[in-house]
C-alpha cells in the first residue's frame, strides 16, 4: 500500500475525523496510564492523529508515528499541543531511531493496516520499543468484514493474537470497547498486554 498517495487522494476511509469514541470512557477510568510518572507514549500508525487530542491532556509526554508524509504534516496542523511530537517514521525500524524506550503503545488501526506476513514484526518492535514492564493497549480489529485474506484492514482472531504478542507480553485485560464508530460495533476488542 501507498500509504501516502492514499492520504494525498483522500482515499482514507478509516479517517472518521474524531477520536476513537471508546477513548473518553477508557480515560477516564485509566487516568494515570498515560501522565502518572512522566509516561512517554507512542501511537504507530496515528494517520490525522485524532486519538493524540484525546489522550494528550491526560498524558506527559505522547509521540505519533506514521510512514506518510503527508498524515504526519496535516497532524501537526491539526493537534499542534506542546506535549505531543510528530515523527515520520516507520514502526518496523523506529527501534533504531528513537531516544527513548517508551513507557505506554497505543495501538488503533495500525496493526490491522499492516499485511498479516509482518505481524511478527510488529509484536517484535512493540517490545523493543518498550521499557520493561511497559504496557501495549488499545484496539484491534477482529472483523473488518474483508473477504478472507484481503485488506487492508486484514482481520485477526483472539488466538491469532496470542500467538503473536504471548512471546512478549502478558494479556491483562480483554474486553469490547464501551462505545465505538457508527457501523464497527461488535467488531473491535480491546487489550491491555504487559511486557514481560
Ligand atoms: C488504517 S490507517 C489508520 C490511521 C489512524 N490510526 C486512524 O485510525 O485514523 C493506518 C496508518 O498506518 C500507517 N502505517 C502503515 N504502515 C506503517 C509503518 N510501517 N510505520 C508507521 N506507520 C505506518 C499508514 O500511513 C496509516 O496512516
């Protein structure tokens, strides 16, 4: 996929302008996931970046990644706030790039966009990009009603899941998210994995 012409075209149907609706319910419970301790967090994949305005005033410091060009110069007209940072970059080599190790990964849309042979991969950077102990969460895509082996977006199942982020992480939680975009309901799940 070219991400970038996708964006430059406007051919982004996962953009939904705003962010993920389970977020204001998911903060204000977790309140301290993102801020408590000077947290650092990552979004690989953040497109417009909608979900950085929405953790951002709950979080210390918070970094959206994407490969495109032209996602990356748009968010950061978008979402200029202080205590969050673009970076064009990609995920599956950013363990060499960056600073930092990160205390929090929020994941939405970015694994599903990712072609199923590379998913190894993205479990692998998520914990080099972590500190240990560090915490992957978010949503992840189970259905999204594309015939079998097609996507973007590529569905996955629990086990799937397991195989994948179980060499690394420990599942803490796993449960459908409260409230959802208009047409993914009962779609979506979503985990809380710790690195182990
Ligand atoms: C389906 S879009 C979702 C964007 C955003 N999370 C949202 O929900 O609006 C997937 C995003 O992942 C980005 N992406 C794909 N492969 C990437 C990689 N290897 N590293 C960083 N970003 C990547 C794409 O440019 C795109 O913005």
């Amino acid at each position: 996929v070219d991400w970038n012409a996708r964006y430059l075209t406007q051919d982004i149907p996962w953009d939904k302008g705003e962010p993920h609706p389970v977020l204001p319910i998911f903060l204000s419970k977790n309140d301290g996931l993102f801020s408590e301790g000077k947290k650092h967090t990552l979004v690989p994949g953040c497109g417009y970046g909608h979900d950085l305005s929405a953790i951002a005033p709950h979080s210390h410091h918070i970094t959206g990644l994407d490969i495109s060009e032209e996602a990356i110069l748009k968010a950061s007209q978008l979402y200029p706030q202080q205590n969050i940072s673009w970076e064009l970059g990609d995920f599956f080599r950013w363990h060499s790039e960056k600073t930092i190790s990160y205390d929090v990964i929020w994941e939405h849309t970015c694994f599903c966009a990712i072609s199923p042979e590379k998913r190894e991969n993205y479990a692998r950077s998520a914990s080099q990009l972590l500190r240990p102990g560090g915490y992957l969460c978010g949503i992840f895509f189970l259905n999204p009603n594309m015939p079998p082996g097609q996507g973007p977006p590529f569905g996955v199942t629990r086990d799937e899941l397991h195989a994948y982020f179980d060499p690394y992480f420990q599942l803490l939680w796993d449960h459908p998210p409260e409230a959802t975009y208009s047409g993914r309901e009962h779609r979506e799940t979503m985990m809380l994995w710790q690195l182990k």
